[in-house]
C-alpha cells in the first residue's frame, strides 16, 4: 500500500484504505439502500486485495467517501464500490475517487476498465464522458411469467452441462466473427462485465452453472438467487443467434421450472431485438430503470 501516493484537492485527500477506515465505512453504508449495502461483506476481502485498491476519501481525518479498483484478469479490471457520505454530496467527491483510481490502473494496469451505473445518475454518465470512458451496454432486468405445472411436466428444456474440457470450444463459439451470439460482448460476473474467458468460465463450470443447449446452438449460465422466500435462477448469460431467441429462453424458462425454482430473472441488454423478443417468449420487464456499462482501454 504504501508505494501509491497520495492525492490531495482542497483538504480532500485521497488514499489507500486502512483497517483503522472501517468504521467510518460502516457509517456511510448504513445510509445507502436502507442499510442493505453490500460492502460490509467484501470490506475485508478489498482491504487485502493485493492486485487492486481500496481508496479512501478522507477530509478533516473523516472518512467521506471510497472505491474500489478491481483486477478481474490480465486484460479486464474493474471500478465498483464508490459510495459519498450522504452529507457531503455534491462536492465532487465521487469525480475524485474515481479519478485517483483511474490515474492509478492508467499508471500500472493494462488491457479495459470498466464500471456500472445507473442510467439515472446523469454525473456519473459525465464523469464517463469526460473521462474518455465510451457506453458499451445497456441493461435491465426482466423476469419469466410462470407457466402451469402440466405444461412444465410435459416439456423437457435441450440442456447439457459443460465440462471443463469443452471450455476453450464455448470461448471460440462465443467470440467474434458471431457477435449477435452474445449482445456487446460481455458476459455478468455477478455485478461485474467482461468479455468471456476460460478463467470465468472455469468458475461456472465447476459449479454446475454452465450448458450447451441444443448441443452447440445455445449457451447458458444460471445461478441461483434468493427473492425474499423464493429462489430464483437468474441468467448470467444467455447466447444464441437471434433467430433462436425465443425458443432458448422458453427452454431456460423450463429449466428453471423442473429445477424447482419459481422462476428465471436476467439483467438482459436492451436492445430493440431483444426486448420485443422478451415478451414473446414469456418474460416481462422488472426494473423501470438500467443499468449503464462503461469501458476505457489502455491502447
């Protein structure tokens, strides 16, 4: 930690967080969704991260604000986590943080960074801009419609598990030249976008969260999730050439059925094509608003 400087703007200084910085986290997550913040149970794990940074926005020896630089791989990285102290918004402190850590991976990182937003936060969306950050997807989430269970019974979703030998088959099917296979390239990590490698899709693999469907015309990963007292299965990802979008989601829609869970989720792009597909296929719009991905690339 100590070979990263220090950033200082007018009494606010920016800094690599310290296990002695945890309260004043605690206090700025308590205020954000109602308490229900995540970082508490990462606090941790971004403190010793020894490939990332957990920064520190700190006035007056206040913790003020903070976020993470995350490295995902040799070629992808990631900015999360940015939080304010809700009293001292609007004082550029988030532009800051995210320009420490972007002068930062400018400095010693490589390949793409990228980060999320939501479309409704119109300074982060300038930060982007400004930043020389460029919009590469669009998403928002949408859910199945529930089908009876006579008409679950009768149908058997075309699923086979990958294995891990069939990894380096699935990222050759995924990439380009056959782009409408997998819409901006980019597959969830769980909150977190990159294109697909073998070393993500290992972790799938491993779980039992991956399959061919219909032998190699389709390729899906679904993890579970809870929904208050119901689990869902939410789509990781869900690649398929256009003309067969329907059917894969039907089938994934079936899938989830007969493993139990009362439905299926996905934070799916929001392109034209495939939201009038959506509906189609049994699936309706859940989050009125969406969820922005930017990315910069070392060139």
């Amino acid at each position: 930690m100590s070979s990263y400087s220090h950033a200082i703007y007018k009494g606010l200084v920016c800094r690599p967080a310290l296990p002695l910085d945890t309260p004043g986290m605690i206090l700025i997550t308590r205020q954000i969704w109602e308490g229900d913040d995540y970082v508490p149970k990462v606090w941790s794990e971004w403190l010793f991260d020894p490939e990332g940074l957990l920064a520190i926005a700190e006035f007056k020896g206040k913790v003020v604000g903070f976020g993470k630089l995350t490295k995902l791989s040799q070629h992808d990285w990631w900015l999360e986590g940015l939080r304010v102290h809700p009293q001292f918004e609007g004082n550029r402190i988030a532009s800051r943080l995210h320009q420490y850590l972007l002068e930062l991976w400018v400095k010693t990182g490589s390949g793409t960074l990228r980060f999320a937003t939501v479309s409704s936060r119109e300074p982060v969306k300038h930060l982007a801009q400004v930043n020389g950050f460029q919009l590469v997807g669009e998403y928002s989430t949408f859910k199945s419609i529930s089908r009876n269970m006579e008409e679950i019974e009768k149908h058997k979703p075309p699923f086979t598990r990958v294995s891990t030998e069939q990894i380096p088959g699935v990222v050759e099917w995924l990439n380009p030249p056959a782009k409408d296979r997998l819409p901006n390239g980019l597959m969830d990590l769980g909150w977190q976008y990159a294109p697909p490698r073998k070393q993500y899709l290992a972790n799938y693999v491993n779980e039992k969260q991956i399959w061919w469907w219909k032998q190699d015309q389709g390729v899906l990963i679904q993890v579970e999730k809870k929904d208050g007292a119901e689990t869902w299965a939410r789509i990781r990802m869900l690649a398929c050439e256009n003309k067969d979008l329907i059917d894969f989601l039907s089938d994934t829609h079936f899938l989830a059925a007969r493993m139990g869970y009362a439905g299926v989720t996905w934070m799916a792009p929001l392109i034209p094509f495939i939201e009038e597909t959506m509906a189609q296929a049994g699936y309706k719009r859940d989050w009125d608003s969406s969820l922005l991905i930017f990315e910069r690339s070392i060139t």
